[in-house]
C-alpha cells in the first residue's frame, strides 16, 4: 500500500511513526518492504526561515528526527542531549534574534544544511542527504524547492504589519491578534521533484493530526498539490479534540481564518470535496460533515500503541472508502 501524508512538525510527526508501525514498515527492510508498503512524506517548508545565516527548516527536521530517533521527545523538537553553547555564544556577539532555539547538535545539521545550499542543491536534494544519516523509513520531500514562507498579518498597538510566522509562534507565543496568513512566494512555487508523481501513484492520502491552517494548510498553497490529493482518497485526522487543540495554538491560528475550533469545522474547511474520510475523537463522536464519512475513534496519541491503532483506523477507512469508491 502506497500512502501519501503532507505533514507539519509534531502532530505530523507523531502520527507518522504510528503510521510505521500500523503498515509494518518499522520492520527490518527486506527488498519487497522498501517498495511496498510505501509512506511518502511531503512536509510542509512554510515555517522556514533564514537566521544566523543559516536555512531551518522545523517541520522537515522534526519529522525527520522523530522518525530517526534523534528527537527530544519532551520538547517534540530539536536533538536528544541536546545543549545550547552557541545559542548563547551568539547572544554574548548581541545577534538577534534569540527567540529561537537552536542547538548545538542541531547546528550540525544545519550547517550540512548550509553548505549544499551554497552549492545550489535544491532543498529536496538537501534533505535526501540529511535522511542518508537519520533513515527515517519514509520518503521525505519537502513541498516544494522554492523558498514559500507563512507570513502573518498582526495588528499591534493599532499598526497593522506583517511578521514570519516563526516570530509570530515562538516570539509572541501566537498570542498577538493575526488577521491573515500569507504564503508569500507561493503562487509561483513548483511541487518538489517527486511531489505529483508520489501523489498520482498513492493508494490513499491520509492527512496526520497537523495544524491544518499553518502546517497542512501551507502544503495546500503550492499549487497543484492539493488538486492531485482531491484526485484520491482522502482521510484526515482531526487536531481537535472537543473543540481544542490537544497541543500547540491550533485554535489561534483557526480563529484568525474565521473558523471555529471544532472537529466538524475543520473537516468543513478542508473541504468535502478534498476529504472521503474523518476521524474525530470519541468525545466528537455525533459530528456531521455533509460528503464526508465521519468515524470516531479514540485520538489521543499517547502512546505508541494508542498512535498505531489511530493510524491503523485512519488506513482501514482510506481502505474501505477506496474499495467504495471502484
Ligand atoms: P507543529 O508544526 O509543531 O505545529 O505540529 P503540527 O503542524 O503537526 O501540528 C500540531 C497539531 O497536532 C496541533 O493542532 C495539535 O492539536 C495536534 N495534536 C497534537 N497531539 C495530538 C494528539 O495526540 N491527537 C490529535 N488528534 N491531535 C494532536
Ligand atoms: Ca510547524
């Protein structure tokens, strides 16, 4: 079985290594398991941002780690042992920002990172050579090769100005009014390399427990992504459970868009003519989304059986929907 997820950091992320686990492929890799069953990850890149020199890239690294074993899993991103001597080496030059946390082992990669872009590989080419290290057991392809990057439109003592969202997020903890998203560079962006082609040969789409505004919501601005996905079938899992996000500022993001933080809200943004199938919690069990096949099932992923079983529900619907569907 061929399965697509676009994912962003943590949710995504999670969800995936259950995902792993549900297909199988966490098995040691015989040569028929690395083609079959197949997980392509098409990350979201819309949170990157230039600083200190250096392109980061959270959503994709944050996958990779986590899938690789080198996460932090208290924090859910960054390095395991990680330490911060050159974040605070670059505070003591005065180097702004430091807002963002980078750390030392984490600085790593992003200097591998750096130099291949000074050597004009494209970003897909980049993160193929970060994941020879960390063997996510996915595909990862980032969105897209061009530099795309959620701004947000804030209204701040009555001035109206656009920041990144990373400062928005980590800066001001999402807690400054946004009025607008922009993907700035979007409209002219190309899928990466392999991006439509993993999409047109995939059984199913599922759509992880993402934030689906910032993270799922940016890999949808490249254009054609989204349209190839409405080509298939589509199941997604909902990030809110009983009208909150279970982590993160999902619900400021949501607001800020004009939708109400609620499962069937979301899966009505998404759209029902992109989504087969929802889960939503059991606590949601009851919701109604016209062309769209609710199940509830328990979403909470806090443990890796309770996050397998979710991802295996999620399968099993994309499953019976598709057979529905021929
Ligand atoms: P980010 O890039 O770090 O923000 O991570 P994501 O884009 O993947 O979004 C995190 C989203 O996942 C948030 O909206 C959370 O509400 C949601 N989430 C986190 N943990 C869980 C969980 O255990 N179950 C479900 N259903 N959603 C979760
Ligand atoms: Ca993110």
């Amino acid at each position: 079985m061929r399965i697509v997820v676009p994912a962003g950091g943590i949710g995504g992320a999670r969800f995936l290594r259950g995902l792993k686990a549900a297909l199988g492929t966490d098995a040691p890799a015989s040569e028929e398991q690395t083609t079959n069953p197949s997980i392509t990850v098409i990350g979201n890149t819309g949170d990157d941002i230039t600083l200190f020199g250096l392109r980061i890239c959270p959503d994709l690294d944050t996958v990779m780690y986590t899938l690789g074993g080198g996460i932090d899993e208290d924090r859910g991103w960054g390095r395991k042992d990680e330490s911060f001597t050159v974040k605070e080496e670059l505070a003591a030059y005065g180097m702004k920002p430091t807002w963002f946390g980078l750390g030392d082992r984490d600085t790593a990669t992003h200097i591998v990172r750096a130099q291949m872009i000074a050597a004009r590989f494209p970003l897909s080419a980049v993160t193929e050579a970060l994941c020879d290290r960390w063997q996510p057991g996915v595909r990862l392809l980032p969105m897209t090769d061009d530099q795309v990057e959620t701004h947000v439109v804030v209204e701040e003592e009555g001035r109206t100005r656009a920041i990144h969202f990373q400062e928005w997020w980590i800066k001001h903890r999402a807690e400054l009014p946004a009025r607008q998203f922009v993907s700035v560079g979007a409209e002219s962006a190309k899928p990466a390399p392999g991006v439509l082609d993993a999409i047109a040969q995939a059984d199913a789409v599922i759509l992880p427990p993402s934030n689906p505004v910032v993270s799922v919501g940016s890999v949808f601005q490249v254009p054609g992504i989204r349209e190839a996905m409405a080509e298939k079938t589509v199941v997604g899992v909902s990030p809110i459970i009983g009208g909150a996000p279970v982590r993160g500022m999902a619900d400021a993001c949501l607001s800020a868009i004009g939708v109400e933080t609620d499962a069937g809200a979301v899966a009505e943004h998404l759209g029902a003519d992109l989504l087969d199938g929802w889960l939503v919690d059991e606590a949601d069990a009851g919701t109604e989304v016209e062309g769209v096949e609710v199940r509830s099932r328990p979403l909470y992923m806090s443990d890796p059986d309770s996050t397998e079983a979710l991802a295996r529900a999620a399968v099993d619907l994309a499953v019976e929907l598709s057979e529905a569907r021929a």
